[in-house]
C-alpha cells in the first residue's frame, strides 16, 4: 500500500451490529494524476461520505458518477465496481439488508447497482447531521461510537420479516447451500415469498445472491495463492474451473488473473485489514447469524428436512 494512503476498519457495537456491518476510513494523501484507481468487490449496499476535500468517481454496471453529494449510499452490487479516490478522505459505512429494511423505505432492488444521495433514503435531516458529525471529528481517532450512536437514533422499527431476513442471510453466505433448491428447504418459503423478500431486502433474486457468494468465496482463495495456489481452492459447487471463470466474467467483467493483476492499493489493504477486524473479507460473505449445522447437513444428504 502507497505510504500516502491508509484504511482502517472499526467495527460496529453489539447493539447495531445486526444492522451496520463496519466503518472504514480511507485517508489518500498525495495521489496520481487522476486519482488512485481502485475496484470494490460485489457486495452489499453501503454508505458514504467524503471529508477533507476527498472525491471520487465510480463506475457501477449501470452508469458512471463523476459529481457526487458529499453523503451517498451505494446499492447492492452484482458488479464490481470501479473507482477514483482523490487527495482528502472519506467513511464508509456497510448496511446489512436488515439494516436497509429498518433505515431506508424503498426497495434494495430500486437502488441495486446504483449510487444515489444519501437524503433521498435517510432524509435531508440526517444525513446533513451525519457529515457534520464526521467533519466534526479527528479520523486518526476511532470514530465507531459516534457513529453506532447516531445510528442507533436512525433505526426504525422492526420489519415483520425480520427473522426471516436473519435466516436469508445465512442461508445466502453458508457454503453448505448451494443451490435454490436448498435454500428454499432450509428457509420453509415458497418461491414467490423468498423472491419477493429477497428482492425487497438484498437487492437481488436469491439465486444470483447464491451465486455471488459461491463467486466471492472461490475468488478470494484464489487471491490468497500462498496458501493455494491456482485454483485449487474454488468451490466444489464449480463443475470445472471454465464454470468459475464464466462467473468471473459476470461478476468482475474480466478473468480472475487479470483481476488479479490490476492495481488496487485500497482492495489489497482491505482484505487483510477488514478480515481481522470484521470477520470476513468480503462485506457481501458479512455473517450475522451462522446456520445450525445439523438442519443443513441433513439437507444435502437427503434427509428429512426441520
């Protein structure tokens, strides 16, 4: 990672964890004519508010955003998305679909692979309190409890689907499940129900959500070559390695090497850092709850299902 740049990951409390999967603080000094490129991975939506001056432009799979509020929410994703850090700094915070079902109104899928205003979901109110909050405060300090308290006043109530969400979670990130069929015995939905929660909460069908997991997990073995070098690590639920590189195309629009070989300095940092401090490595594998072992088990074995 350039000495100019830092990213740092804080994790949310216990009591609004459910809903805000961590905070990270990117802080570029000097940068390159243009800024530093950067990629982010598919994943779950979240917030972002640029501080100091810092920008950026982001290239989504539906549009380029070059002007930008200082607060905005990016969708969930079914891309990777590309972008331009300027000099300056800038917070992100992740949002679980729980977390979007009790902060914003609209649909995930509305705002799936898009970026907009923050104030458009949040309200004007809170998010002007937000980037006054963060102007307000020195990065090089934890900035996790201002943040947990301010959300902490932004969560609505609970959606009545709520544990249902839970268990979608899990079901989407366990690599146990591996195929609609599956998720569908372990969650007890019919298929229009789980399409339609799916949809409202994630963004996506829960298929694709499947997909991108299985993709995620594959991808970032493959990443991690010193342990597992080539693709010996993808995920059984490959039918060969042609199968895994077809999903890389869908997800990344390239081949996993050539992905590989860009240069990411804040990606790299991040993978190590958000892994340590959060769990997971990927904000889309984000756990909340794991799944029991034995109903699941039973499952892909053929036994009866709980």
């Amino acid at each position: 990672m350039p000495t100019d740049l830092l990213v740092r990951y804080e994790a949310a409390s216990p009591t609004i964890s459910l809903f805000i999967t961590g905070y990270h603080v990117i802080r570029a000094g000097r940068v390159p004519a243009g800024g530093h490129g950067d990629w982010l991975l598919p994943g779950n939506p979240y917030i972002r508010v640029t501080l100091d001056g810092g920008g950026s432009r982001i290239i989504t799979r539906r549009n380029h955003y070059r002007e930008m509020p200082r607060a905005t929410v990016a969708g969930a994703s079914s891309f990777a998305t590309k972008l331009s850090i300027d000099a300056g700094a800038s917070v992100g915070i992740g949002i679980s679909p729980i977390g979007w079902s009790r902060l914003f109104d609209v649909a995930a899928e509305d705002v799936a692979d898009r970026v907009v205003p923050l104030g458009a979901l949040l309200g004007a109110a809170h998010s002007d309190r937000l980037v006054a909050l963060l102007d307000s405060v020195d990065l090089s300090h934890p900035i996790a409890p201002m943040l947990d308290a301010f959300f902490e006043g932004a969560i609505g109530p609970a959606n009545r689907d709520e544990g249902l969400l839970r268990d979608l979670v899990g079901v989407v990130i366990d690599e146990r499940v591996g195929d609609i069929e599956t998720a569908r015995s372990v969650l007890r939905l019919e298929p229009a129900r789980l399409r339609r929660l799916s949809r409202r909460h994630f963004g996506f069908s829960p298929k694709l959500l499947l997909r991108r997991s299985r993709f995620l997990r594959s991808l970032l073995s493959v990443l991690d070559d010193e342990k597992k070098p080539g693709y010996a690590g993808i995920s059984e639920q490959y039918t060969d390695v042609s199968h895994f590189i077809r999903d890389s195309h869908a997800f990344l629009g390239m081949t996993p090497h050539q992905f590989a070989m860009l240069r990411k300095p804040v990606f790299t940092a991040g993978l190590s850092e958000r892994s340590k401090v959060l769990g997971a490595a990927a904000q889309g594998l984000h756990a909340i709850d794991p799944l029991p072992a034995k109903p699941v088990t039973s499952l892909l074995t053929g036994a009866r299902s709980y």
